[in-house]
C-alpha cells in the first residue's frame, strides 16, 4: 500500500566530514524494552546509503528532479495509481524517500532487543537446503511470473520468516540487510573477517533469513535490485588494489538473505493465500502503511489484524511505524451532502490499533478472533526523530524523519 511522504524539519544535504564515530554494538535489554535509543554506526549507515546511490547510479541526472516534484504532487494529492504509475516514478521515489526511510528502519531494528534475541536464538536451526547458483521462476500471489534468486522459493521452508507490507520501495529490504549484518557482528563477535565497516571477506551461513515484500504496486524490478545490492559485493575501480578487492564483499551472504516480492493489495488477499505467507512469520512490519490501509478500508484492515492475530504463532512480533501525531489520525464516517468534515469522527491510528489488538482480538466477536489467541504490547512511543548524520553522503538531498512506533508479541 503506498506510503505517505514524511514529515520533516526540512531537507538535509549529505555531506563528509573527517570526524570519526565509535562503533555501539546491539544490547539485550528487558524483552522489547528500548531504555536509551543506540545509533546506527555512521559508517553502516553510509554503506546503506550507497545501495540506493549504485543500484540507481544511471538516474541521477537532471531529469532525476522532474520525477520527484511529479510523484511528490501526486500523493500530496493522494493519488497513488498516478504516482507509482510507471517505473521512472517508482524509481524516482526509492531514490529520494526509501534511502532516509531505511536508515531509520535500521535503527529501529537496531534497538529491538526482541526481535535480536529471537533471530539470534533460531541461529544454525532448520535452515533448509539452500541452493542459490541458479534463477528460478516463482509465482507470487497476483498469479503474475517474476524472477528472484533461488532462495526465494525457500521462504516457504525452514529459515526465518519476516514480512513486510508495503515495503515494494526497498527501504525495509535494505534495512534488514544492514540490520543482518550487526547481528552477525553479535552473533560472532571474535570474527577476525569482519571489518570495522561491517563488511566481511568471508560469509558463514548459518542463519537464513526470508523476507516477503507485499506491495500492490509493482516493485518487483527495484526491490529485487535494492536485495542484490545487499547481497553482492559493490562496484570498485579496477585500478583498486588486491587488498582492497580482496576485502570487497557484501553487506550480508547470498545464501543468508532471501527475497520474494509479491504483487497483491493486501487488503483484498484470499484467506487461503494468507497461511502460506504469515503464519510461520517471526516479524510483519507495518511501516508508514496501517494509516493508508485504514484510510482505503476500516473493516478490512481490521480483519487483517484480527487475521494476523489467529495466523501467527505465539512469540511473533509485529511492528507498525506510521507518522506522528494527525498525520496518522483517521477519519470514519460519511461526509455531509455539502462536503462537510465536521460529522466525521476521528480517531488516533494508534488508538484503533491497541482496540483490535488487545481488545477485541480477545474477545471472540467475530470469527477472526479467539480468547486464546491475544497479544501483547511491548514498546510503544508517540514520537521519535531520526536525524541525518552530516558526515553522510548522497547525490540529492534527503530528510530527517518524524514517525511513531508500537511494537506487540503475540502471547
């Protein structure tokens, strides 16, 4: 489902400086508590950033301006067929709003002390069969033939499951490779291979990690290219030295980072489809996308919840980012004849998530719902700030973004 333009303080040019930054490393705090926000490393950050900057090197050019003024209009006026109509348009819109979007992606998971406890402890358990030295063809949801790397059709099997709605632009792809790449540095801390950038020369496969893009535009193309550029070494000159190309490697192993995009409005998904895709998930993200579901349709987002809620097995998450405050207030009701707003009752996103989550998710008022089958909230904060670092680099300006976040287990 299309996403909203952040809300920000204004843009902000990325630029160098030679001042250095320390390297945090992921902390297990109480279950789901984030008691002292942890930065990104710059330098992990940066490599981030430079996804976005190679994957669509051949598009900043001066035409690169007029796309993004035309998809800005468009969704200022909410017109998201227009706005994600062609492939410059979505291209334009992952080069300019998905680069900040993951960084802060990045930091978020970055700081889920749950969601690191739980994909470490799965570390080296029922990873499946892996073979990844040819393209296969997989058939997504919408029943339309796309291309992805074989591990994707072992996102079905035994490996770490994370699904993200709404995440066709790539930024929660980018940030879970980049938050996959801490993990290891946690997982293996004594690693003489990993590099005070985060890169290895070598790549252990011992976790496997699929991740199901749900997006109803069509982002196949650029989110499989957004993946490859986390899982294949980046371009270097070939002027560079042997040490240098020797330490080239990426962001995290092929083998240990599959992709599938599926092409579906989730809000319209067949029940029968909905087992296959979240009920093995240890993660579905919402990310800048529950506002717009509730905004096209209150009842079928509510029954995509209260479907979450009997399809995911006990310990999974479930992490919704939106903007803050009425960026994310939610009108129901019809209008008067007059076009009058005033009648219309407006509600908090926040508020109709807690409701159908722990409330009427136990209560057993529709067939969705179970008393045995509830959740709990884990964080929850109204309003955070995630700032640029000046020291980064980008070729166009990006912003600081503003968003609210709510994290639930199911119990």
């Amino acid at each position: 489902m299309p996403s909203k333009i952040d809300s920000s303080r204004g843009k902000k040019k990325a630029k160098a400086t030679g001042s250095k930054t320390r390297t945090p490393q992921l902390t297990a705090t109480r279950p789901g508590q984030i008691s002292q926000w942890i930065t990104v490393p710059v330098e992990l950050q940066q490599l981030l950033l430079n996804v976005f900057k190679d994957t669509f090197s051949a598009n900043f050019n001066s035409r690169c301006s007029k796309l993004v003024q035309e998809v800005k209009q468009h969704l200022y006026n909410r017109d998201f067929d227009n706005g994600f109509g062609n492939e410059g348009l979505r291209q334009a819109y992952a080069m300019r709003w998905s680069p900040s979007r993951a960084l802060a992606y990045a930091n978020i998971f970055y700081n889920l002390s749950t969601l690191t406890t739980r994909l470490l402890s799965a570390s080296g358990a029922g990873t499946g069969d892996l073979d990844h030295g040819t393209i296969h063809e997989l058939q997504d949801a919408s029943g339309k033939t796309g291309r992805a790397s074989a591990a994707a059709r072992n996102i079905e099997g035994k490996i770490s499951r994370i699904v993200c709605i709404g995440a066709g632009a790539g930024a929660e792809i980018v940030a879970l490779g980049g938050y996959l790449n801490q993990l290891d540095r946690l997982a293996l801390p004594t690693q003489s291979n990993i590099a005070p950038d985060g890169r290895r020369s070598e790549w252990p496969s011992q976790r496997h990690t699929g991740i199901i893009a749900i997006d109803i535009a069509d982002w196949d193309s650029i989110a499989c290219k957004l993946h490859s550029g986390i899982t294949t070494a980046p371009p270097i000159s070939q002027y560079a030295s042997a040490d240098t190309k020797a330490a080239n490697a990426p962001l995290i192993g092929p083998d240990a980072f599959a992709l599938k995009f599926v092409k579906q409005d989730v809000l319209n998904m067949a029940i029968e489809q909905m087992p296959a895709i979240f009920a093995d998930a240890t993660l579905v993200t919402l990310m800048f996308t529950l506002s717009e579901l509730y905004s096209t349709s209150m009842s079928a987002t509510t029954n995509l919840l209260l479907s979450l809620t009997m399809l995911l097995s006990p310990g999974a998450l479930l992490l919704v980012v939106d903007s803050p405050g009425s960026y994310s207030t939610i009108s129901i009701g019809k209008t008067s004849d007059s076009g009058d707003e005033s009648k219309r009752k407006k509600y908090p996103m926040q508020w109709l998530l807690d409701h159908t989550l722990l409330e009427s998710a136990t209560i057993g008022s529709s067939k969705n719902t179970s008393e045995d089958r509830q959740w709990e909230k884990l964080e929850s904060r109204d309003s955070e700030w995630f700032r640029l670092s000046n020291e980064l680099r980008y070729p166009i300006d990006l912003e600081d973004m503003r968003y609210q976040i709510h994290l639930y287990r199911r119990c």
